[in-house]
C-alpha cells in the first residue's frame, strides 16, 4: 500500500476509523473524560459504538474504504488520529506519552503491513508527538505542542521533512475541562481549499503563521462554548464536503456560505471523552488532486 496524505482536505480514499467494542473501564486521563467521570455522564460503550458506525456508514456511502483495527479486549480504540499519522507518502508512528495509550498500536498494525518498511517512521524514545497534534497543509505542517506533544516531536518532523516548512504552536495546557486544548486539532483545523476553522485562545500567544498562510478573512473563528462541543474537529472527505456533528447549526451555515457541504451525525457522546470526527480517523490515502 502506498500511503498519501497532502493536506486536510483532498479526495479521501481509505481511513482506519476507531472501535468501541470491549474499551475497559473509564480513563481519566484528559480533564473532560474525567469531568463526565465525576459527574456520571460518561458514555456508555453502547452509545459510542453506534456512534461510530454511523460515521462508517457515511463515509462508506460517500466513497471511502474503511479499515478498523483489531479489536483488543479492554483497551479503549476509539480516537485511531493519535497512533500515527501520514505526511505525504511517509507513515509516522507516534510516541504516545500515556502508556494506556502507547497499548493501542497493535490494534491497527495489521494494516499496516502492506506499507513499504523505508516509508514508515519511528520516533526517537524523547520525542513525543501524537496525530492529533499534527495538521498537513500542502507545503506547511502544523505542530502542537501540547501535554501528549513536545519540542522534541517537532525537531524530529522537522528534520525528517526538510521540503516541508514545519512550525511548533504551542498550546494552553491546564487542568480545566473547559479551556484545556488537548491537541492541535481541538483548537484548528483547515478547511476547504483556503480556509480554516480557529479557536484562538487556544494558542499561548497569538498564532502568527497561521495568519501569514491563511489570511485573517479565512478563518471562521469559533468560541470558547463552541470549542467546548469541538467545533474545530470535524473531518473532511473533499475540499466541498465534511462530516460534522449535527448539532453544529452555526458552522454547517458558516461552511455553506464558502460552498462546502456538510454532512451531519450524531456524535455528542463520544465527545465526551474529548475527541470527536477528526480525533477518530487515521487516513491512509487522499487523492493526488482536488477534483
């Protein structure tokens, strides 16, 4: 299999989409899962499930082959973004610093058999970096740096993809389930062909590249609520059409009024362990052009 991944947006053409089934006990290992802990509003693995397979369901009938991994009793599989990612025709496998996360490569290493040995990636053992903090926009790469990310992360693509312009984002990090920035894509995230989706006070200082390569007419600049529900975090399957929840009434009008369609699912129970569309994907392939 050759792997290809351009940007956020081209054609998609085959995802590892996470599972649900038999995800063990509760991890309060991020300040929203714990928050629903403590609360008694964390979802069941019943309601993920279905969650989930609406969201096969949708990209199956728009065109996408979709892969799962291997189911692994008592290991939680669901946001398959952060084992690895790709950038161009290189298969990087994350360093994930939780080790109830660093279980779930397994799952999906099956399918990545058939990827020439020379085009997958390992990390130096203090270099930490997981997928969601790493966005590809055609010549730029986007890295946070994050409580699951570090500088370290960053020097390694850096090195590793000296044709790209790489740059480190740091961003807010607490302890607070409502402004706590887990990853890179819970606060940005491109969108169509030029623009880009942006909470920015989930940025230490003010994002500067991300203004120099978007413009400040591109972004559509989100609240601290609508962070919250993880507007930033939908997923694209073309540069005209993504997959959001569907309750994001505000951005499904945004989005329509640059000319991309929006698909609307249900996925406000799996959000609840702060992840949502874009955290649940691992794309192999997208298309070599836009059409």
């Amino acid at each position: 299999m050759k792997v290809y991944i351009p940007n956020e947006t081209a054609p998609l053409e085959t995802v590892i989409l996470g599972i649900a089934n038999d995800m063990g006990e509760p991890l309060d290992i991020n300040p929203v899962s714990k928050s629903h802990i403590d609360k008694g509003t964390y979802p069941t693995e019943a309601d993920i499930i279905i969650e989930l397979e609406g969201f096969a369901s949708v990209l199956k009938e728009v065109g996408v082959e979709v892969l799962r991994p291997t189911n692994l009793v008592g290991v939680e599989q669901i946001f398959t973004r952060d084992i690895g990612f790709v950038i161009e025709d290189k298969f990087v496998v994350a360093n994930m610093k939780e080790p109830v996360r660093q279980k779930e490569f397994p799952g999906i290493e099956p399918l990545l058999s058939d990827i020439p040995s020379t085009d997958i990636l390992r990390l130096p053992p203090d270099a930490l970096i997981e997928g969601g903090d790493v966005l590809v926009h055609n010549d730029y790469v986007f890295v946070g740096i994050s409580k699951r990310t570090n500088r370290a992360g960053y020097e390694f693509l850096k090195q590793q993809f000296p044709n790209k312009s790489v740059h480190a984002l740091p961003l807010e990090v607490n302890d607070s389930p409502e402004t706590n920035i887990l990853h890179l894509d819970c606060a940005f995230q491109p969108v169509g062909e030029k623009y880009a989706i942006l909470y920015e006070e989930g940025f230490k200082a003010r994002p500067e590249i991300l203004y120099q390569v978007f413009g400040e007419d591109s972004f559509i600049k989100v609240s601290l609520a609508e962070k919250q529900q993880m507007f930033p975090n939908i997923f694209s399957v073309a540069p005209n059409k993504v997959i959001i929840e569907e309750q994001f009434i505000r951005l499904k009008e945004e989005l329509a009024r640059r000319e991309i369609e929006s698909i609307g699912i249900k996925f406000s129970e799996t959000s609840k362990l702060s992840g949502l569309l874009r955290c649940s994907t691992l794309p192999l392939r997208r298309s070599h052009t836009n059409m």
